[in-house]
C-alpha cells in the first residue's frame, strides 16, 4: 500500500479553514467516487477551493486508478463529503465515475487496504463502513456506484470479522408479536415495522429489511434526537410513543457542504420534496414559513398558518393541477407548487452574487426556481454557476451576479 502524504501541498483556502474533532466522534467511513472519468487530488482540491469557495479538499484520501493512496487530511479534520454526517465520517474517494467505468483490482485492492487500516486506528467495524448514498439524506444519489454489501463483505474476510448479522437468522421474529425494547442486533418484523415508519417520518434508516443495524440504529438516534427525548438509540415505550405522536420533519437540519457529487442532477426536485414537511390541517395547527410559502403560492392569507383557508386553497391547487385532492401538502404537491412562481413574488431589491455567508432571502428563492435549481433560499455556487448559464445562454456579461440587466431578462415583467 502506497500512500503519499499531500496534507500541506494541495490547494486550501487563505480565509477559511475546516474545524476539528477528537478521534472518537468518528463513526463511520464514508466511500465515494469522483464521478469523473478522471482526475486527482490536485485536480479535486483546485475545485472545491477555487470554484466551491471550500476551505480545502472535501476528501481525507484519494486513491487513483493506479491504487496510489494521496493522503490529505488527519482524520481529526471535519471535511466537507457527506452533508450532515461530515462530523463523524472519514471520506475515501476513488477516482472515476464508476456509473460508467469499472473500478479496476489495484483501485480496489489500495480502497480495501486504506479502509482496513482506518478501521484499525479508528476502531471502526465493517458495518461501519458506508457509501456516500448509505448516509442520511443522499439515498437519491448514486455514489459511489459500487456494490457496498460486497464490499463490506470482503473487508470482513479481510479482517477476520463475522457480518452475518447483516442478513436474516434463524431467530428473526416473524408475526404480530411487538417486543417491548429494540436494539441493535435484533431482527423480525416489528423492526420491519419500526423501520417503515423511521422511513415515513423522513429519518431514512437505509434498507427496509427487519433487522436492526447500523443505519437503523442512526435513525432511531436522529428521531430521539429531533423528538427531544432520551438519545440512547434503543427503542423502549418513550420512542414508541414519540413515534406515533410525532409531527416533525425528519430532514429539518440545514444540510452542510459535501462532495461535487452532491451537486443537482434530474433527481434533486424529487429529493428535495420528498424531504420536505407534510404540511396538513391538525391541532395544534402547523405554523412555520413553509406554510408561509405554500399559501403564498395557492393564494391564501399568508400568516404562516396552515388552518380551514390554507387547505381549501390547497384543495383547489390540487384540482387545478391534477393531483389527488385531499388538502395535504405532500411530495407530489410540493413538487408542482416548486414550478409556480406565486403572485407576491419580490421585485429587484439588491445585487445578488455568491458571498460568504450566503446571501439569502426570497429573492433568491424566485432566482432559483426560474433557473429550476434546488430552492432553497441561499445564493450558493450551484445558484451562482446556474446564473452564469444562464447569462452565457442570453448572451449577456457572464459573472454570476444578478444585477439589474441580469434580473430584468430573468424576470421580463418585473
């Protein structure tokens, strides 16, 4: 295995820098690919700093096709590759777009044998181990491409270690029976049954498959966590509770920087309304300015309450555009409000360009949903090269800002 240490030689932000943390927050390795058919950590830091704004390369390692191992960030690092999860993963990315490329033996082998080796510093077990798509929040994304159970199962064989509790035993619970605790470990169909529900709520607990292991065992502690009780990842009577009674919104957390692979692609409209908050007419009813937004665009009064107005707005939104009419702000709902501007939209307030921290508002909501970018409300790099575009396309000066000229031909009528 040859690694080359490159901590201090790749391309690093002179006004930013990342944070730190002890060894024993990590949790997790992360594996990616580039999805690049070629590339390098030089190529990879130059992007991330340059063109993301990044404080440094978003990757711990990087392993080339040749299996050559660019080391180039300590562990203790907090990097930007998996979103949210960035705090407790080491990133491994392999070079290739492995959608459309192999991943050839040297690749493979050097992968294995580096994450072997971060288990053993780290203490890290095989189930541990993680592709980019297996974190909270990137199950639409398809990286790293690769099949992660295989891979998980050789570095088992390559370290010695039992993983058949990944799969169904003999002592699976099967029938209606509901135990009164679950904990990592057990399997049957009430963890089924928990699973589908962690699911529902938005709080993906990776595959719906009855046993309870460590994805399901990051759901539960996210749930806990978001429902204000006891974070200890078992589910006793409180989380059972919390579970039925539960209002929230499982993807409530500003998601952080992570890999040029988090970048929007034809999946990221459906992502992003599917992790959204189901908005309906309950008591107490829901405030907030998502509800602000929805009656904004169905034209009801806009208070940030969703009461009897908003839901017959809703209603005949939905009749309009041929949804199932039942009041209800799901994913299919949020998706066709995304494509409406609304009537109240903002008029051009101020110059609009990528600064740090993002500059954000409703303004830059109505910049994004013209150029059919994530809406999200922050003038990113993904909004700014989504302007620039736009701008190459109209023939217009190309410097990703919107300005007067900028906005009037986004927005011809104001």
């Amino acid at each position: 295995m040859e690694i080359i240490d490159k901590r201090n030689q790749l391309t690093q932000n002179r006004n930013r820098s990342y944070r730190q943390r002890s060894r024993n927050a990590i949790q997790n390795i992360a594996i990616h690919h580039s999805a690049t058919t070629s590339g390098s950590a030089e190529a990879f830091a130059r992007y991330h700093v340059n063109n993301l704004g990044w404080p440094g390369i978003g990757y711990h390692y990087v392993v080339d096709k040749d299996g050559t191992i660019n080391w180039c960030h300590n562990a203790e690092v907090v990097s930007y590759h998996v979103g949210n999860s960035n705090g407790r993963a080491v990133g491994i990315c392999m070079v290739g777009d492995f959608t459309q490329q192999s991943l050839g033996e040297a690749q493979r082998n050097a992968t294995l044998d580096l994450t072997l080796m971060l288990m053993d510093q780290l203490n890290i077990s095989v189930e541990n181990v993680w592709g980019h798509i297996e974190f909270p929040g990137y199950e639409w994304k398809q990286c790293p491409s690769i099949n992660m159970e295989n891979f998980r199962r050789e570095l088992a064989e390559r370290a010695g270690e039992d993983i058949s509790g990944s799969y169904r035993s003999p002592n699976y619970v099967a029938g209606v029976r509901q135990r009164n605790y679950l904990s990592r470990g057990d399997q049957g169909d009430d963890v089924l049954a928990l699973q589908e529900r962690l699911n529902e709520l938005g709080f993906k607990p990776g595959p719906i498959d009855g046993i309870f292991g460590p994805q399901t065992y990051d759901a539960v502690q996210r749930f806990q966590r978001s429902a204000g009780i006891g974070v200890d990842g078992i589910v006793g009577p409180e989380t059972r509770t919390a579970l039925s009674n539960y209002e929230g919104n499982g993807n409530d957390e500003e998601i952080e920087h992570a890999s040029p692979t988090d970048e929007p692609d034809e999946s990221e409209e459906r992502f992003n309304s599917e992790s959204r908050r189901m908005l309906r007419h309950i008591r107490p009813m829901m405030r907030g300015e998502d509800v602000r937004e929805v009656q904004q665009k169905v034209g009801a009064m806009v208070d940030g309450v969703f009461g009897n107005e908003t839901e017959q707005k809703v209603r005949e939104f939905q009749r309009q555009h041929g949804l199932s009419v039942d009041g209800i702000v799901g994913p299919q709902t949020w998706r066709a409000l995304d494509r409406v501007n609304g009537d109240n939209q903002p008029s051009y307030q101020r110059l609009l360009s990528l600064q740090s921290p993002y500059m954000r508002g409703d303004d830059v909501k109505r910049v994004q949903r013209e150029l059919n970018v994530a809406v999200d409300g922050l003038y990113g790099p993904v909004t700014e090269r989504a302007v620039r575009n736009f701008q190459r396309q109209e023939g217009i000066s190309v410097d990703g800002i919107v300005g007067p000229h900028t906005w009037s031909r986004l927005f011809p009528g104001g």
